[in-house]
C-alpha cells in the first residue's frame, strides 16, 4: 500500500485521530486550552507522523477533506469541555496553506460554530507564514473575516526563518508561537534568550500574546513566565494525548 492510497482511504475508514496537547495559562498556572494534533494510524503503515503525511495530503488535495474534518472534531470536542466547566477554553487547530486558499473558509468556520453552538472565541487557528504567504490577498481576506467573527488567530512556528515581522503586523493574529528551536537552549544561550524577550516586547506594543512552544524543564517554565510570556506548551506539562486522556487531565488540573 503507498502513502496516497492509504490516505486516501483513512478518513472513510476511521483511522485519523485528533490529539490534544495542553497549554498553560503562565501568569496564573490553569489550563488555557489545547492545541488539536492529528494523528494517522493506518493498519497496514502503521503510525505514520503528521510531518509526512500532511505534505502528501496537501499535494494531492486530500487536506481540503481531512482539514475539513479536523475543523468539526476540534469544534465538538472544544463545545465538550466547554460544557464541562472550562468556559474559556481555546482549542487551536493548524491551518494548511490550502486552506487559506479557498475563500468559504470563514464561511465553513461559521456554519460549523454554529451547528454545534460553540462560541467563536474558543476557537482559534494557526498559520504559519509561509501558509499566509502563499495567496496573501486571499488569506488576508479570509483572516480579516475570522477575526471579525471573533475566532482567534496565531502565528505559529515564529522564528524559524518563515515567519518575518510585515506578516505580523498586517495580519489579525491574537498570538504569537514561539518555536521551540528558540525555547531548547534559553538556559543556556544568551542569544536566544535576548530573542524571546524582544518578541515578548514587540507583542506588547502589538497587543499580542505570546505561547512559548516546547517546555520541557521547569528551569524554563520560570525563566518563560519571568520574561512574560502568556502561555507555555510542552511535554513538561503534557504530551498531545487522546481525547479521553485529555478529559482526565481536565479533570486533575482543569
Ligand atoms: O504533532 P506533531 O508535533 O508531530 O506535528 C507535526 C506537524 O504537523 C506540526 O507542524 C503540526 O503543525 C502539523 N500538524 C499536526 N496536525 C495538523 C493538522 O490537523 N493540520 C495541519 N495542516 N497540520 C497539522
Ligand atoms: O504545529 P507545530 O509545528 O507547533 O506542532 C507542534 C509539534 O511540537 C507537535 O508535533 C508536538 O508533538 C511537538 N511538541 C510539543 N511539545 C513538545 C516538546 O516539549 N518538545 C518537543 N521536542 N516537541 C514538542
Ligand atoms: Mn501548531
Ligand atoms: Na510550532
């Protein structure tokens, strides 16, 4: 079985899986939300990664079903925890750069909120730059409108060389990711520390918060919420995990 056929069957057959990763409120150490994850379990391929397969789905047009179906299971899952208490909680979901080509996004969006009755700031979405880049009008137009409907915007993998500062200012984005290429070694290096603290300070005067990515000692957990970042993500405190698993980790920290 190749990788193409496999996919193109996965949906039909029940075989992608949304996994949720915990993110945490810094200032005031709850749980902020969870970022949706998916993950492809193929009988015949095995556990194939989202960083191989999602490529192939954006090649063959397959991401426009499977982007479509992780909108409306992150969408029921966040109205779930929503009604168990955690009324402020935000799941984000990636966008593919071929999503933000199609100009009934914001539309789908809309109609899917709707359907399952989820207010639209317990959502939020996440572009990279060189998913915006890709149509810029078309993804500006489509950005602007879901933000108008109040569904959040992120700029995720900033600093890896994709993401660049006229993006930042242009677009409506609510927060900024730090990658964690640039969290790994901020107990130890200097520059990269000197970097977080700058986009801390950028994201202020853009009234932007910021998510520091990749947490995993509690030496950097202190030394990310000293410098003022908002909310931290990171196997320090949680792996993506099944929905079940994130229910019981509401649960003990919700
Ligand atoms: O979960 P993991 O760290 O293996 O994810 C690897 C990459 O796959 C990340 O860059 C992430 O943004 C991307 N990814 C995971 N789930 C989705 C998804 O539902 N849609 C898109 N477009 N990308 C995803
Ligand atoms: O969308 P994005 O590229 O930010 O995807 C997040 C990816 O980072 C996922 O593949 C997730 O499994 C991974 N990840 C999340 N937390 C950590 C962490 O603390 N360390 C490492 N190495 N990877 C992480
Ligand atoms: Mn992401
Ligand atoms: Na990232």
């Amino acid at each position: 079985m190749t990788l193409v056929s496999g996919l193109s069957s996965a949906l039909g057959r029940g075989e992608l899986q949304l996994h949720f990763q915990p993110q945490i409120d810094l200032p005031a150490g709850g749980v902020y939300g969870a970022e949706a994850l998916l993950r492809w379990h193929s009988p015949e391929l095995g556990a194939v990664p989202p960083d191989v397969f999602i490529p192939v789905a954006e090649a063959n047009g397959l991401i426009v079903p499977i982007g479509r179906w992780v909108l409306e299971e992150a969408i029921k899952q966040a109205k779930h925890w929503v009604d168990r208490g955690c009324q402020e909680f935000v799941v984000s979901v990636n966008l593919s750069a071929i999503q933000l080509r199609d100009a009934e996004l914001a539309e789908q969006v809309a109609g899917l909120l709707d359907r399952y009755g989820l207010p639209s700031h317990n959502l939020c979405l996440e572009i990279t730059e060189s998913t915006a880049i890709a149509d810029v009008e078309t993804s500006y137009q489509i950005c602007k409108a879901l933000g108008e409907m109040g569904v959040k915007l992120a700029i995720d993998d900033f600093g890896t060389g994709y993401s660049s500062l006229a993006v930042l200012g242009r677009f409506p984005f609510d927060f900024i990711k730090i990658d964690r290429s640039l969290v790994r070694d901020i107990a130890t290096n200097k520059k990269d520390l000197a970097v977080i603290r700058s986009v801390v300070a950028l994201a202020r005067d853009l009234g932007l918060q910021v998510v520091a990515e990749g947490v995993e000692t509690a030496e950097q957990h202190e030394m990310l919420r000293g410098l003022g970042c908002h909310e931290g993500q990171g196997y320090l405190y949680g792996r993506p995990m099944s929905r079940d698993d994130m229910d019981a980790y509401l649960q003990r920290k919700g």
